[in-house]
C-alpha cells in the first residue's frame, strides 16, 4: 500500500505546475516547476511515444507522455547494468537489478560460494516479480533476510529442514513460497500447524496424569479425525484448538481441587458449568471421549453449548444490500463482492474464499457465478465488484501468487483469504451467520427446496429444513401454483 500524502503547504510552496497542489518544487522541466510527487510517477511512467520510442515517459506534449528525447527532458533512467531504461535504485542500476544481486547474495551458501541447486527455481521466481522494488523491500527486512540466509545454509530444502528452522511468519509465508513453485510437495498446513500447536498446548497441563489424558485425546481423536479428513478445513482446525483448550482448562481446574479425571463425578461437572463461561460447556466434547473410552462413568452428563440462531430481518437484510450496492459503507471490491455472496446468495463465508475463476465467468455482457450446479447471471450492480476483480487478475500473478485461480487470494502464497478474516472485515455490515440464516429464510419462501439446493450448491435436507422454519415447504409452493 502506498503511503499517503503530506498534507499541501498553500503558505509556503506555490502550486506544482502539473498537478496543482502546493508542494516543493524540486525539477524544471519544460519550462514548468514539478513537485517531487510528479517527479517521482514521471520516472515511474512507461509506454510508447508518439515518435515510436518504447520506455520511460517523464515528459507531456499535448496532453500525452513524451520520451526524454521529445520533451527534451534530461533524466538518467539508463540502468549501467542491464542497460534497460528504469528508475534507478543505487550506484546507477536500477531496482531489479539491485533486487537480483541481494538475491544471489542472500541465498548464496557460503560454503559452496553458490546457491544450491534446490533454491535456484525459487531464486529466478523471486527476480521474475513484477515489482522489484517491492520484493527488495520484503528481502531487505532483518528477518527475512536472516532466514533466507539460515535456508540458503541448509544441506537440503525440505519440510523437516524448514521445521527445524525458527519459528516465525516469516518461516510460514517462505514455505509457502517454496510449496507455489513447486519446490516442496504440498502438505496440509492446518494439519501441521494444529501437531505444533498441541504439542505446546501440553505443556500447560498441571498433572501429569492429566496431560497423558489429554495428550490421548489429541492424538487418538483430533488426529484421528483430521488425518481422516482430504484437507483440514479452517473450522475444524479452530473447533479443536478450542476445545483442547477448555478441556485444558477444566482438568487443571480438577487438580487444584485435588480431583483425579477417574474420579470425576457429576457435582463436579455441574459446578465447573455454573462457575464460569458459557464457554466452559465445550468441554462436553471431551466428556462424550472419555465416556467412549470408559475413562468416566456413562451417567455423566453436561449442558451442551448453543450457538446463537439469530436471523437478520428482512428489512435489515434490505439496507445492507442497498448498502453494498451502492458502495456507501466505501468497501473495497473484495468485501463487497463477499458481502454479495452472503447476504443475497447466503453462502457461507468458508465456501465463499474457496471459489475460483472457474467458478466466476466474466465476459463483456454477463458475469456469472457458479455456486452449485447452476450458472447464477449478475445483474447490475451486483456484477461490478466481480468485474474490477477480474481486471486486476493479472496484477495477482505475483511470486506469491502464480497464475492464481483464487478469486479471494490471500496472503499466504498460493493460497485463498482466511475466512476468519475475512469474516472479520464484514463485520461492518452484518454478522455473516444472521445474514445468511436470514437470508436462507427469506430464500425458501420463494423457491422450492430441490431448486435452491442445485443453485445455492446446499443440500437439499439443508434447505429443507430453512424451509420448513420459515413455513414454507414444497407442498405449500405446488398448492400456490394451483392456486394461480
């Protein structure tokens, strides 16, 4: 993101005579007194002259840009390196040849006095970004540059040897670097992160005998589950480390009574639930375990915890689709087009930052968005926010992001937004569950079931069941049919 402005100075600078606004004059060109802001995009400015010339264009005639030989403007933007006509960085080269040589200086072994063999595609992925000088940015940060350092060190680039590297977001995002290029396999990132989350969830376990229960119910039912599962989805992920966690909480809070898990009895559930939270009654997770596996009598029981089941009201429905519409909240393109799957389609938000170019088809006439098995047209303006994202696709193939097909990319390498984030910054507008129970609600008053389940991709005992809390059910639709 680009940082903002200093305000403008009317009583101490006259205005920039290309843009108007009072700032520091810093260059003369064409007879006119440029302020650095102008000075800075005129380097930054590149495209055909009216004279056939194919490069920077620093100077204007007649309203167009001009090459330095037809404004006649002196500027040195000849890179003495690559001989290319770019802005210059240092010592008269230009950002991506400086951005190159940190690279190879970075990623070098020093015991070899070359990069090795494994790091070269992420070497040339790397110098291949579009924007040099933000990719020397990110190297040239302390940390970054100390774990590229550590990896370029490393006998072999493999998944246990970026394990064993510190642990940090740095480690995290190269990794996924490494995985988008191809030079390590894929694996389930969730997965990982959930065994080395555990692992240091242990060690706040007070009693010993607690923490191998607790090491068991990780291992023999959380594992289990997710090493069942094609990938950990984000819920599951955040579902268990939730639950582990109260179940941490609540067996510690057995030791400091002195209670043993074998002697649990059913006073002391009742008032580990009247104690505290509501949030104490996930701990009903692992109760349902331990009674599966005999660890405590079968007669235990516990209130189980209820989510909230609100609905957002038509009429509230109404104003934040006019909201987004409109764009008077000033969402940016991404938000909107969430918020438009949400609140008028009532997809879920983990369903929404899966969708794919595939799924979404732009063309000049017509956006459609796929979200089961049919093709959903949309009209305007809930198309526009679809449209500018589109457009900026291209800008997406980054080193980061290689011929992504993720509408929603994240930023993680390869990989879409998190929906807990996302989630996040919807709350502007909406709770995304009461936007998309209310509008599910509304849904199944107009549709039948069976049409809604092929078009919004949910099943149809789903939609049923929204069907028959809102009245509505298929049998009334066919009579209303005969009606008409």
């Amino acid at each position: 993101m680009a940082r903002p402005r200093r305000p403008e100075d009317p009583e101490r600078w006259l205005p920039c005579e290309r843009c108007g606004e009072h700032r520091e004059c810093v260059v003369t060109w064409q007879e006119l007194e440029i302020c650095g802001y102008c000075y800075q995009a005129a380097k930054r400015t590149r495209g055909v002259c009216a004279c056939g010339h194919n490069g920077v264009l620093p100077g204007i005639i007649n309203g167009r840009p001009a090459c330095r030989a037809c404004s006649g403007i002196k500027l040195n933007v000849d890179c003495v390196e690559c001989g290319a006509e770019e802005e210059l960085y240092a010592k008269g080269r230009c950002w991506r040849c400086v951005f190159g040589s940190t690279i190879d200086r970075i990623l070098t072994n020093p015991e070899t006095g070359a990069i090795n063999a494994e790091l070269k595609p992420f070497a040339a992925a790397l110098k291949s970004m579009k924007r040099a000088n933000s990719g020397l940015t990110w190297i040239n940060q302390p940390h970054v540059t100390a774990f590229l350092t550590d990896l370029a060190q490393s006998p072999a680039v493999t998944h246990e040897v970026v394990d064993a590297l510190p642990k940090s977001r740095t480690r995290e995002y190269v990794r996924e670097l490494l995985v988008a290029h191809e030079i390590l396999p894929p694996r389930d990132g969730l997965l990982h992160r959930y065994i080395e989350w555990s692992n240091e969830a242990l060690s706040r376990v007070v009693s010993e005998e607690h923490r191998d229960v607790v090491n068991r119910y990780i291992r023999w039912h959380h594992l289990r589950q997710m090493h069942s599962m094609e990938s950990v989805s984000q819920g599951t992920f955040l579902r268990s480390k939730q639950t582990v966690t109260v179940t941490i909480d609540f067996l510690n809070w057995l030791t400091a009574r002195d209670i043993s898990i074998t002697g649990l009895s059913q006073p002391d559930l009742d008032a580990w639930q009247a104690e505290g939270p509501s949030t104490r009654e996930f701990a009903i997770r692992f109760l349902s375990w331990a009674i599966k596996i005999k660890l405590v009598p079968a007669n235990l029981t516990m209130t189980p915890h209820r989510r909230g089941s609100r609905k957002m009201s038509a009429e509230d429905q109404q104003d934040a689709v006019d909201s987004i519409t409109s764009n008077k909240l000033a969402l940016n393109p991404r938000d909107r087009a969430a918020a438009i799957l949400v609140l008028v389609f009532g997809q879920q938000i983990d369903r929404v930052v899966k969708l794919t170019w595939d799924d979404v088809i732009v063309s000049d006439e017509l956006v459609t968005v796929t979200l089961g098995d049919i093709a959903i047209a949309l009209p305007e303006p809930l198309d526009e926010p679809f449209r500018y994202l589109a457009g900026e696709r291209e800008l997406a193939n980054t080193a980061a992001h290689p011929a992504t097909t993720w509408v929603f990319r994240g930023y993680m390498p390869g990989q879409h937004i998190n929906p807990g984030y996302l989630r996040t910054c919807l709350t502007t507008i909406c709770s995304t569950r009461a936007a998309r129970l209310g509008t599910l609600h509304e849904l199944t008053k107009l549709a039948p079931p069976a049409i809604l389940a092929d078009a919004l991709g949910y099943s149809p005992a789903t939609i049923e069941r929204h069907a028959v809390a809102a009245a509505a059910t298929y049998a009334e639709y066919v009579s209303n049919l005969g009606d008409d």
